[in-house]
C-alpha cells in the first residue's frame, strides 16, 4: 500500500514486473531505519534477497553482476551506484531506484534510510539491472 502512495506521489504509471515490486516495498519498507543497523549495501542485499537474489555485502562488488543500465534506462528496483568523492570509478555507495528520479539508500553514520533524487546528487556513475 505504502509503494502505491508514492508512486501516485511521484507521478509513476508503471506497471511493474512482481520481483521489481517487491524490491521496491522492501525498501520503502526500510524508510527511517538508522544506518547503524542497515547500511546501504544492506539495504540493497536485503530487498535482493527477498526476490532470492544474493549480492555482495560490498557496495562495489554488487556491480560485478547484473546488466549495466545508463540513468536513462533505470527501472524501479534497479541498483544506483554513486561515488563517494574518492576519485574512483567503482561505486563506493549504492541504493535502490524507485523511479521518478528518485531512489532510497542508506546516507550514512548518524542518519536513517531515506529517499534521494538524482537531479540534486551529482555523484551517480552507475545504475546495475538484476531483474527483467
């Protein structure tokens, strides 16, 4: 019920696939947990897992599987990868599309999962596709 909402809130008309969904609840369903018991490969890990999809516990590794996808080609439930200011090409922190621009991570120490937007966050350089 919660996923419905939002999408409505972000002007969503997809129809998405069953898998796609359920990543998607999942990390709605993760709004407001502090990041000291989820990190944002966690997040990740976790709501793959409930599609019985196993990833790396590794932010960076979750992009050694999965199909490449440009920001044009984003799909809710897809991966987003950004870097962390290190200057490398491997994303250093990931989170999950819900579409409309937007995504839910895990920012940091000190902070709870939330929603982003990828017109305001400059640092993204990956998105990964593990569903159809």
């Amino acid at each position: 019920m919660k996923s419905l909402l939002l999408f409505a809130l972000i002007g969503l008309t997809l129809s998405l696939s069953e898998k796609r969904q359920t990543v998607v609840d999942c990390a709605i369903s993760l709004l407001g947990t502090p990041y000291e018991k989820i990190d944002c490969s966690g997040l990740t890990r976790r709501c793959y897992g409930k599609v019985g999809i196993t990833l790396s516990t590794i932010a960076h590794n979750q992009f050694t599987k999965g199909v490449s996808v440009t920001r044009a080609e984003l799909k809710p439930g897809d991966i987003v990868g950004f870097n962390n200011h290190d200057g490398k090409t491997q994303p250093g922190h990931v989170g999950i599309f819900i579409g409309g621009n937007k995504y839910i991570h895990s920012p940091g120490r000190g902070k709870v999962i939330t929603y982003g937007n990828l017109d305001t966050n400059k640092n993204f350089i990956a998105g990964r596709k593990y569903l159809d």
